[in-house]
C-alpha cells in the first residue's frame, strides 16, 4: 500500500505540474488499462474534474467493448472529450511491415489533432517496463515540429526537476505513469475500484495483456478471470505484455521507428 501511495503522489504531482507549466494540454485516451488509472489520478490531482480536454485518436479498428466503455465512461467521468479519426493507410510509410504501418495511422491521427488544437502538451499513458524503447523515455520529453522523437538528445531529469519548455513550434510528451509497472497498474486498479473492459479476463482460456486495434491484438493463454487472480499470474509469467501485438513481432527496429516518427 505504501508503495501505491508513492506511485499514485509522484504521478498526480507530474500531473499538476504540467497543468501549472503549459499552456495547453489534453490527456490522450487508448481506453486500455494504463490510459484509465491516468484519467483516475487526474481526476484525484484536480479534485474530482479533469480540467483539460480528454483525446482519442481513433483507427476505428478497436474492439466493441473498448467503444462502449469508452461512450459510458467519457459520461459518467464527465469527461471534456474529443474523438479525432485517423487517416487512410495509404498516408501512412509503406516502408513500414504491415502491422507497423497500420499503427502508424494514429501517429499521423495525433499529428493532425495536434495541428487543428493547438496543444503544447500531451499527457500520455506509457511506463518504461512495457517495452525497451520506452524505456528511454523522459517525464517530460520534448517533440520536434513534425513530432519527431530524438532519443539521443534528452534532457536530465534529476530531483524532479523537469524541463516544461517546449521547443518552439513543437510540444511536450508527459508521462505521469513511466514508473509504473504492470503489476503496479493492477494493484491500484483493485484499490481504487477502478473500471476496467472484460477483455483483460480470462474468456475460454484466454484474455488480452494490451489493448490496440482487432486486427493487430491477440490475446494470450490465460486463466485469470479477476484482477486478484491477474496480480498472482504477472508473479509467474515469462509472457511479455505486448507479446499480443503484432507489430512487436516484426522487424526489429519497427516499434523504434514508430516510437521516433512520434508513435506512442
């Protein structure tokens, strides 16, 4: 419990810093589990509303729950909402394997939202153990003007001291949950009652690990069918978290590609 107090502290003072330090912000919305506990924490850091405006950059690909959770969510949470459509895959790199270039469609989608809104700041659901390349984030990690993600020339985070200067023309990625882990994310989930879609239990020996679009998301074996049986499971799997997304499994410098081009 002392370790989620830490978590929850630590992650709503990123929160407000940001809010406190840019001009304009939204907090993006995957509708997945991680992207849920930030909505909760803003809720908690701003006193039961979150003062800034909620995005989903939408492929239209994803699974029927994670719409209808987000329809009755983005309602009872009293959520200022904006759905933004991503656009066709022809406007996507075709360099790209195929996986890849199909979630590419929403690093172009967050371009053209960014463009039309006017926002310094994107506060997004990412942790470091989720892949290695996100593992080289920043809390506060500046975006070149087209988005671009130079992982080479990131400034120091030392003492909480963050840089929430964007670069001219350009904007920030907040992070409020990159320390987080997975079983972290669980074990706050059951704390706080947070809600959650039925695809992260086990169906007939099956459930998803993460959540994207139907035809790029498999779920792994699995017989946990309620969080306490998911905490007890992440103590013994070997399984990695994305091992259900397709893109992670093609070539090997796809995600880094992605993640640069200014992918999530």
């Amino acid at each position: 419990m002392e370790r989620l107090d830490e978590l929850e502290a630590q992650s709503i003072f990123i929160l407000r810093e940001a809010f406190a330090r840019l001009n304009k912000i939204a907090l993006l919305w995957s509708l997945g589990k991680d992207s849920n506990v930030m909505i909760w924490l803003a809720r908690k850091a701003f006193f039961g509303r979150v003062p800034f405006p909620v995005m989903h950059v939408d492929t239209g690909k994803k699974f029927p729950e994670m719409y209808a959770f987000r329809d009755r969510y983005a309602k009872e949470w009293n959520l200022d909402f904006i759905a933004e459509e991503c656009p066709p895959i022809d406007a996507v790199d075709p360099s790209l394997p195929p996986a890849a270039r199909s979630a590419a469609r929403k690093t172009e989608g967050l371009k053209l939202a960014l463009a039309k809104h006017g926002f310094d700041g994107l506060i997004a659901g990412i942790r470091r153990d989720e892949e290695p390349t996100r593992a080289k984030e920043r809390v506060f990690s500046p975006r070149g003007a087209e988005g671009i993600w130079d992982v080479r020339d990131q400034p120091p985070e030392f003492w909480n001291h963050f840089n929430a200067s964007p670069p001219p023309g350009a904007h920030l990625r907040i992070h409020p949950i990159l320390h987080w882990t997975e079983a972290d994310i669980w074990a706050y989930t059951r704390r706080e009652s947070i809600p959650i879609i039925s695809l992260y239990l086990s169906r007939n020996g099956q459930r998803y690990r993460s959540l994207g679009d139907m035809d790029i998301t498999s779920p792994v074996a699995s017989d946990a069918s309620s969080i306490d049986e998911i905490i007890a499971e992440l103590d013994s799997t070997k399984v990695p978290e994305r091992s259900g997304r397709a893109m992670d499994h093609e070539s090997e410098d796809a995600f880094e590609r992605l993640r640069t081009a200014g992918y999530l």
